[in-house]
C-alpha cells in the first residue's frame, strides 16, 4: 500500500470514511464547483478549546500538480490515526500538535482539473515537459505548443481558443475560466476569503511544484511578492521559516533545494495577479510558497511527496517552536 493518494475520487472516499470515523478530531467542509466536484477544507485538532491555539493553513492550487496533494492527504491521515496512508505509524508528535494547533488542509483547490489529468503523477517518463506545458494551460491551435497564461478567459469572447483546456484553469461559469491563485472568483479565493474571517492564521504555507528546466536543483522557497512592503515582524519569521523549510528538506534523500531564497520575481501583469488576489493576506499574514520539480525521471513522485511533506511538517514545526518561546498572554504573531 503506497502513501500517494492524488485522485480526487480517492480523495472524497476518504474524506467520507475520515469524517464517519473522527468526528472529534475532524471538520469536513466543502465549496463546490461549477462543475459539480467538492473542493474540501479539512480541518483538524485536539478536543477542547482551540481559539488560542496556532493556525497553519495548507493549500494547493494547480491540478497539475499533485504532490502538494498526497503529502496533506498522508500528514492529514497521521494526525487522525496515528498511522501513514501505508499503514506505517508516524513519526509525527501527533498529540503535541492536535493540542496545541488547528491545521487546515485545502489539498486540491481545482479537483475538476485534476481528474483531467492523463497521469496521477507526473514522473518525467511519459511526457516531455513540452507536451505536460500543453496539458498545464492547453494545446495553441497555431503552434502546437502550450496555449497561453491568463487569469480569466471567455471561450465566447477568445479568438484564439485552446484546442484543449489546460487543467490549470477553474471553470467558473458556462464560459468563464480562472487560474485558482490569480482571480478572486476562484474557489480557492473564495476559501481563502471565508477562513480568514473567521480566525488569524499564524502560518499559510502556499505548496506547488515547477520543473526546474536546466537546474540541478528540485526545491526551492519562495517569499511573498510584496515581501518588501510587509510588516517588519513578518518578514522576521518568514525568514527563520524559509530557513527551517530549507533545512528540513536537506534531510529528505534525493533533494536537493536552492539553498538561497527571495521574493517571487514576477514584474508587469504577472506581479499585479498576485497584488490584487493576496495583497491583504501578505499585510497581516506570514506566507511562503514551496516549490518542488515536477515531471522530471530527476525525483520521482515518492520524492516529490517527500519534499512537499517536510514542508508541511517543517512549517508545523517551526510556528510551535515560536509559539514556546512567546509568553502565553504577549500577543505577538508567531
């Protein structure tokens, strides 16, 4: 029995069986798409009061990338069993983080892309990176080639429509489209929006994965794009956070992570994507992005896994680790 667990019809069986069986432990809620599929957020903690306890948020947004996806799914299923989806028992100091945290999990923002998907894993050896790019955001009729980058598009209103629909992109109408993290009608958004009104979250960990064409690395961090605009507080622990990312995935076999970290680099259109969708998120909020490779014979999809894990764990890790060092009753944000 493998600890993978991608498919979205996987997933909802899980989810149902979890929900039936640790009712204590477990809040199941879901957003529903326009095409029909449930996007959950999975919330787990100790019994008792969890108003003080820290918040991690967890989420995916990209249906072609499905790591992020099978590391919350086996993180979530040792926090509610004490055991790995293969059944081995974990390592994790389970009952110190239910007691002392409440960890949301949104492991697949867009579950209808993902179910698109001709692989449950991308691992390098049945698709160049050309023909995944073309699976990603979809097949331009002129070239061949991947279709463009957009955060809405109208298949009304186009001239040049894909010849396939990347599974990057959310339906959301009978003719509109969204990539998840660059438009406010995303499902993701929408989430994002609902769980931060109803508690601060001390850490939002952002995980995808990206090729790392011509690199011989296979992980990086990435700080927020307006990371130089944050609260000097923030950019404190995003900092010590990045570095324990870092460090937890140089104990991972096979990785090799971009030792270095900076703000996401995206000028122009790209930049202001992410200006109008998480601006008020990297205000009040310490969030970084996690990359792994994708697609590469490089690090194959248990590896991939591996590296979204320690991520997940790290971040855990280190937001319980400040909240040890801060007194109980002084405020700060951890």
């Amino acid at each position: 029995m493998s600890n993978w667990l991608s498919r979205p019809d996987d997933v909802d069986a899980l989810v149902a069986r979890w929900r039936a069986e640790h009712p204590d432990l477990l809040t199941v809620e879901s957003r529903r798409q326009y095409t029909g599929r449930d996007v959950w957020a999975l919330t787990v903690t100790g019994p008792g009061v969890g108003e003080s306890r820290s918040g991690v948020l967890c989420f995916k947004p990209h249906a072609h990338e499905p790591a992020p996806i099978a590391a919350q799914m086996n993180v979530l299923c040792q926090l509610l069993t004490g055991r790995t989806l293969a059944g081995d028992p974990t390592s994790l100091p389970r009952d110190q983080w239910l007691a002392e945290a409440v960890i949301c999990f949104l492991p697949d923002a867009n579950p209808t892309g993902t179910a698109a998907a001709p692989v449950e894993a991308w691992d390098g050896s049945q698709y160049t990176n050309e023909e995944f790019w073309t699976w990603m955001r979809g097949v331009d009729p002129d070239t061949g080639l991947m279709w463009k980058r957009v955060d809405l598009w109208d298949d009304t209103r186009e001239e040049n429509l894909p010849l396939r629909c990347g599974i990057v992109y959310e339906q959301v109408s009978e003719h509109e489209y969204v990539e998840p993290n660059r438009h406010h009608r995303s499902t993701l958004m929408g989430w994002l929006r609902e769980l931060r009104a109803r508690r601060h979250w001390d850490r939002m960990l952002d995980l995808h994965q990206t090729e790392f064409v011509g690199s011989t690395h296979n992980a990086m961090v990435i700080l927020p794009t307006l990371y130089n605009d944050q609260p000097e507080p923030l950019r404190v622990i995003e900092q010590r956070w990045a570095e324990a990312l870092i460090a937890a995935w140089n104990d991972v076999p096979g990785a090799r992570p971009i030792p270095e970290f900076a703000p996401l680099g995206y000028t122009g259109q790209e930049r202001q994507y992410f200006v109008n969708t998480f601006g008020d998120i990297y205000a009040d909020t310490a969030i970084l992005t996690s990359e792994v490779q994708n697609n590469s014979l490089l690090t194959p999809p248990p590896v991939q896994q591996q590296l979204c894990e320690a991520a997940i764990v790290a971040t855990l890790t280190d937001v319980l680790s400040a909240r040890a060092r801060v007194a109980p009753d002084s405020g700060a944000v951890l």
